[in-house]
C-alpha cells in the first residue's frame, strides 16, 4: 500500500502495534493522520516534563528577564551564542565566572533547560549537593551514583567555590570531570573564584592541576563582574522605604 505521508514509519516508531497489524484495512483512514499526530504531541510533552523533572533546575527566571546593563562586564554575544548549545556538539566546558549575584546562576540554569528543550538528559546540581552525595557512597554504590552525574548530555555544577573542601571531595569532582571529559560531554561550571584561587577550594588536592586541565582543555569562559544584584536589590528597597517614611 502506498503511504505518500509517511504514516507507517511514525506508527512503528510509536510502536502503535494494533494499528499495524491492522494497517491494510486502516492505513488510509482519515483519522489515523490525526491519531498519530495526537500521540506524537503528547509523547513529546510527556518526554519534556520527565528530561526537566530529571534536571532539578528548580525555580529560575528566563533570560529576557537577564538585566544586561546592570554588570559592569559581560560578553552577552557569547552568552547568548552559549544559549544555541553549539558547544555541547563540540563537547565543550563553559566556566561562568564571578562574584556573587552577578548572574552566574541565572544564566547556568537557563543553558540547563535549553538542553532539556532540545530533547537533552541533563542535571543540574548544587556543587556541595553533588560530592556530599558522592562522598556518602563506597563500593559499588558509589559507581552506580557516579552516573547519575557522568551520564546526562550536559551536567551542569553550580556555586563551585562557595565551601572548602577536603581530598576525598576533591577526587570525586576530579573523577566526574574526568569521566565526561573522556565520553566527550559538555560541563557547565558557576564559580566565584580564577582557577588560579582554587587551591584555596581544595587544599593539598593532588588532582587539582589535571581537573582543571580537562576543565580548560576545550572550555568556554563567560567573566562576569558588577555588584551583587541581590544588593542593589536590597539598597533600592531600603531608599523606597525611607521616601515612604518621609512623605507620611
């Protein structure tokens, strides 16, 4: 039977069994175009809900909401140019590096779900989330827990820097970055501090210089600079509330 649109293969691919065995007699039926485009949309929103339920990115605000003026360095080019994740094809790192509450974490999450939208596993994690969970594993346990962090197209850690840790955390960080590096996926890394200060993350860490080496080795660095939104935020409503108390 011809099948000028296409049908069969979208029906196998849903794997519509009843309908196939039956695709002689209803294959040309007008109601199956609309059955299986019905499937393939709910599908697809099914699959979209579980890759962003699988990331944990939690509450953020959109890019739009991005306000570029208020830090006094950004490439938002590149920003924006990360956002399109051709660097994921070039299984390439992006370092989103400054102080705190310049963005870091907005513009981190934000890539996150750009990959859950284009139908990437992705996570998204707390650094000191990641290796307390990691250094609460041993054994076989500890293999199994590596791939929740090893496996997803792109990982992305937030807030590395923000705590100090201790060899054992610095060789779990060292063995996902490791393992990704080797499989060829995309990390995205928010920090507070220059590779140069992360001695002071981990001190002693005999794997500091090769992690940051896989880090670097293909890796996008997004600098970011300015005061703290977050107080300019609190500063702004500070003033309000004393030209409140002046005019009553």
């Amino acid at each position: 039977m011809n099948d000028p649109i296409g049908l069969r293969p979208r029906a196998e691919k849903l794997r519509l069994y009843g309908l196939l065995g039956e695709w002689g007699r209803l294959g040309n039926e007008p109601w199956v175009v609309e059955l299986i485009d019905l499937e393939e949309r709910e599908r697809g929103r099914r699959s979209r809900e579980y890759r962003l339920h699988q990331a944990s990115i939690g509450h953020f605000k959109s890019m739009v909401d991005f306000d570029w003026k208020h830090p006094t360095k950004i490439d938002r080019l590149l920003v924006e140019d990360l956002l399109g994740l051709d660097f994921m094809t070039d299984a390439a790192n992006v370092i989103l590096l400054g102080p705190n509450g310049v963005g870091k974490t907005m513009i981190a999450q934000n890539l996150a779900f750009a990959s859950v939208q284009a139908g990437r596993a992705t996570r998204f994690v707390v650094a000191s989330d990641m290796l307390n969970d990691l250094a609460s594993q041993d054994g076989s346990a500890l293999r199994q827990r590596l791939k929740l962090y090893v496996n997803p197209k792109l990982l992305v850690i937030d807030e590395v820097g923000y705590l100090r840790y201790d060899n054992r955390y610095a060789d779990l960080l060292y063995e996902v970055i490791r393992r990704r590096y080797e499989q060829r996926r995309s990390v995205v890394i928010s920090t507070n501090k220059p590779f140069g200060e992360w001695n002071s993350v981990f001190e002693s860490a005999a794997c500091l210089t090769t992690l940051i080496d896989r880090l670097c080795h293909r890796a996008e660095i997004v600098e970011i600079q300015g005061e703290s939104y977050r107080v300019k935020e609190a500063k702004a409503r500070k003033t309000q509330r004393r030209s409140r108390r002046r005019e009553s």
